[in-house]
C-alpha cells in the first residue's frame, strides 16, 4: 500500500478520464516496475461502462479523498496478548520491545482492553489486599511461573477463586488460628508447618528456598486436593512475586476504549489524541480486527499519497484532499487552471482532442507496444472525446491516433462509435441526477464560479426527453452547489448543434451576451457547437472577465 502511486482523472469521470488513466498506469508500470495503480473520483457513466465491457477490463476502484491516512503511516505493529497472562509477563513484554502500552486480544483478534505501564505500577503500589490474587481469578500456571517453580502437585490448570495469602512463619500451634480453607501459605522447609497447613485444608503450599517436598506430604496434599508449588525464591521474594502473577484482565481498561481504524484520516485524529492523555491508540482494520497501536509521534512520519492527474489539472474537478497529496505528474489537453503544487512536477498539456492521444504518443516515444485491451480504451477514449472527429477540438494527430488504435484493437471506428454512443445515452432507467452528473465540471473565473453539463447523443428525440426531465432538476442541483450559475448542454452529435439550459441570477444574461441570443427565444440553441472545452467555456470566461 505504502509505495503505490495512484494515477486518476477529475471528479465526475467521462471515458477519456477512467481510459487514460488505466492505459498510463499500465505504461508507467512497464517502464518503472513500480505499483501504478488506476482510481476513479466519481462514479462511472454508462458509456465507460459500455467500454469496460467491451474489452474486458474491470474499473477502477473509487477513492473520493486523497488526505493523508491511519493506511498512510508506519504503525507500531505491537503484538496483541491474552488477557489471562501475568503481570510479569506483560511487563517483561512491553520492556522487551520497549512500549508502554499493551492491546489484549481475544481469539479472533478482536480487541478486548489495554493495559499500560502506569496500570502495571498502580497494581504494586496501591495493591494491599491479601485476598487480590483470588478475587483476580489467578490462575495457577501464572504462580508456578511468576516464581519460578516447579508444580509438586497439581495439574497447573486450577484457578484460585477462594481464600488469602499469607506466610506462615509462626509454629503449628499459632497457625491453627489462622489458616482458613483454601488458603495460599508460603511457607519454608519444616515438615510440622506444611504438615498443619495441608490439614487446614488450605488450597495452596509454596515451599521456598528449593526445599525438598516429602513423599508423605505429597500423598497428604493430593489426598485434601492441596496445591504443592516449589520455588527457589526465599519467602519474602515469593511474597513480593505473588502479586505479579495476576492476570492483566483484572487490571486492563475495557471500557470506552479510543481506536481509530485504518481508514481514518490523520487531519480528523489529531484533535482527538490531542485532548486525550495516552499516549498510545489501538488501530482496527476494516473488519474489526486489531491491526498495531499509534502515538502522537507517529503522526509526523505521515507520507502523503502520491498522485498523477490525468485529464484535469483545476482544482476545482479534482478528487477531494488534494492538497495534502503529492502530485508527482499531470497529463492534460484542457486549459490551464488554478492548481498549485508543493514541488515542481512533470506537466505534459498538448492542444489535442484528447488526453488518450498524448498517452498514445507517450507508448511510441518510449516504443512500448500497444496491447489490444488498452488500444481499444485508448481509441474508445478518442473517439468520445472528439464525439468521432466532429468535435472542432479535434486535431488531425488525433484522428490518426484514433485509426491506428482501431487497427490494433480489432474494431471499426465509425459503428464501434456508434454502439458506444447509443450505450452512453441510453438513458432511459436514469434519474435526472444521474444524468446531470454524467459529464459535469466547475470553473472559476475571478470570484464567480460556475458549473456546466453535458449530454451528447445521437437522437433529437432521445435530448427532448432528457430535457423534460432536466429543467425542473436544474434548480435543486443549483441549490446544492454554492454556484453562481449552472449551465447544461444538449448536444446532438448527427447534426452537430447544442442546446443550452440555464440556472441562477445572471445565467440567462451571460448566454445571450455570450453568444448574441435574442432575449425573446424560447429556447438556446447553436448550430456548429459541440465541444465544452473549445467553444463554451473559453466564451463564457471571456463574457464574465469583460464584465
């Protein structure tokens, strides 16, 4: 994930867009054998859809936000523990690999609670209660370990629920008044002590300084079910361990845990670790599973997505977060718009139809043959482009680009264009909005900015249906936008005219003034006017920057 560079078009992607970007991400793999990965910002219309299909390639996956995330940084990869383990297992653990903060998982790797350092100290210091070790649940393996022992008798797979601990220095006649039924009692070597205290029924004996345990105590101990633990530890040391081997469930936090995922963006995190005093936050994957723990300190070794754009080069159509990503290149045929970079980039931008076209040139320079799959995308591309050369934004090298991907691709330009048109505006099973949005993008001239659509299709009739449906959609997409105007084509690509629908205070003003309407038509229409990029914006700037 770390190293891949994403290559992606603006953000409501016509054919040139999701093409060019798949077919550069492809030719920049083969020429660095670097992780060059194709994205959409917005959904795919219905004719990239029909040209997916058609050469077999599945689309690019979405990524509407390009801000630094959780996924973007090196995680501490802690490793989750089980909640039954000693404290002086866990404290061990954490010094071992330096960390103050250990997530406890279950089974499945799910998080459970965390245990810090500070839990750990608070265990030994506040901790005077000599019943603790039972009413933690202690179990027996985590005594035999904590001190170093060896189980006389005894499976190791008991718990202590019942009883105190305590060292039984006194002689036998003073411990009668003392020891209660399953007691823990350290004890040393003498025979009489151990004797007495397995007849009290006490639960466990811990025989210190590695003293030997008699043949007839063993028997008498598992004959009352009496627990033998023999430990090189003198009695003060194994008093001082007995509390090390409680179980961290019962000091861990399990409440109100903070966790972020690894989808979570850095910007939204930082003000919440911020107000929070730990020191460390546990990290989920997406589906829930614990994944690693971050600090603050991680947050600054975050390395920004690296990006090239395609078919774009404003802000303003571009996927969201786009200042916290590098940008490394931009491959464009539009004008030049307001995008600032952090470094200096490579920017390719040719007077041509067609980003596809450039992309095509680049295959040649570098002399990387053409596979079928990405002709087809990159003709596909073309052809949508320059709506099958008609377009006056159409170049001849275009053109030529167009014919020779064809040749490759296996297909015939003019009835390929054709089905690819009918699939791009067969729109009967579309909302409004999803029309709307099939080709839409924003410019900004001075302090106003404006939004402009566009539908091409073959039939007049099929653009009177759309229209119906269009003018009363155009408000509530207005509404939704903060733009000053919103303006939508219907261009027809047989006869090569557009009609222009309009929105907001001053829309209808600018179309008439731009291209000299009578105030008094019902409708807009422009003979010889198909192209956006070409004919309308330029027009519409020129008309806002004179008034």
């Amino acid at each position: 994930m770390g190293n891949q560079i994403f290559v992606i078009g603006h953000v409501n992607p016509d054919t040139d867009s999701i093409c060019s970007a798949i077919a550069y991400a492809h030719l920049k793999q083969k020429l660095t054998g670097e992780d060059y990965v194709a994205k959409r910002a917005g959904h795919i219309n219905s004719e990239t859809k029909f040209v997916l299909e058609a050469f077999k390639v599945s689309a690019p996956s979405y990524l509407p936000d390009v801000r630094t995330q959780v996924k973007d940084i090196e995680v501490r990869r802690t490793k989750g523990v089980k909640n039954g383990i000693s404290l002086k297992e866990a404290w061990s653990y954490m010094r071992e690999s330096n960390v103050v903060t250990l997530p406890i998982v279950d089974g499945e790797d799910h998080l459970e609670g965390l245990i810090t350092v500070g839990d750990i100290t608070k265990s030994y210091m506040d901790v005077y209660d000599n019943r603790i070790l039972t009413k933690a649940a202690t179990p027996c393996r985590n005594l035999v370990e904590t001190l170093e022992g060896e189980l006389i008798v005894g499976t190791g797979e008991e718990t202590f629920h019942n009883g105190k601990v305590l060292i039984a220095a006194a002689n036998p006649d003073l411990m009668e008044n003392y020891i209660e039924k399953d007691d823990v009692v350290i004890l040393g070597n003498r025979y009489e002590s151990q004797l007495c205290a397995i007849e009290m029924n006490a639960g466990c004996i811990i025989v210190c300084d590695g003293a030997s345990v008699s043949k007839t105590i063993t028997k008498m101990a598992q004959n009352n079910n009496c627990i033998i633990i023999k430990t090189p530890y003198d009695t003060f040391t194994a008093a001082r361990l007995i509390n090390q081997s409680i179980p961290i469930r019962f000091f861990m936090t399990d409440k109100d845990i903070l966790y972020f995922t690894k989808e979570d963006y850095i910007e939204d995190i930082k003000g919440i670790m911020a107000q929070k005093r730990h020191r460390d936050f546990p990290i989920l994957d997406k589906d829930g599973h614990y994944y690693g723990m971050i600090s603050r300190r991680n947050l600054l070794g975050a390395r920004r997505k690296k990006l090239i754009l395609v078919d774009h080069n404003e802000k303003s159509q571009a996927v969201d977060g786009l200042e916290d990503a590098e940008i490394l290149e931009i491959i464009d045929h539009h004008r030049l718009g307001s995008l600032e970079t952090i470094n200096p980039v490579f920017f390719r931008n040719q007077p041509l139809g067609c980003t596809a076209t450039i992309i095509y040139q680049m295959y040649q320079e570098h002399q990387i043959e053409i596979e079928p799959q990405i002709a087809g995308l990159l003709c596909s591309a073309i052809l949508s482009d320059t709506l099958v050369y008609r377009s006056p934004t159409c170049t001849e090298m275009d053109k030529q680009a167009a014919e020779n991907l064809a040749v490759i691709a296996g297909i015939k330009t003019e009835e390929y264009a054709t089905r690819m048109f009918a699939a791009g505006s067969d729109l009967t099973n579309k909302s409004p909005e999803e029309i709307f949005y099939q080709d839409f993008k924003k410019f900004t001239a001075g302090d106003i900015t404006f939004g402009v659509g566009q539908i091409s299709s073959m039939s007049r009739e099929e653009l009177d249906k759309i229209k119906e449906s269009l003018v009363p959609y155009m408000q509530k997409a207005y509404h939704e936008h903060g733009v000053e105007m919103l303006f939508f084509m219907l261009t027809s690509i047989m006869d090569g005219s557009t009609e222009f629908l309009y929105q907001g205070a001053g829309a209808k003003e600018l179309l008439i003034n731009t291209f000299h309407f009578n105030k008094n038509d019902k409708a807009f229409h422009l003979e010889n006017v198909v192209s956006r990029k070409k004919q309308v914006i330029p027009a519409l700037m020129l008309a806002l920057q004179e008034n």
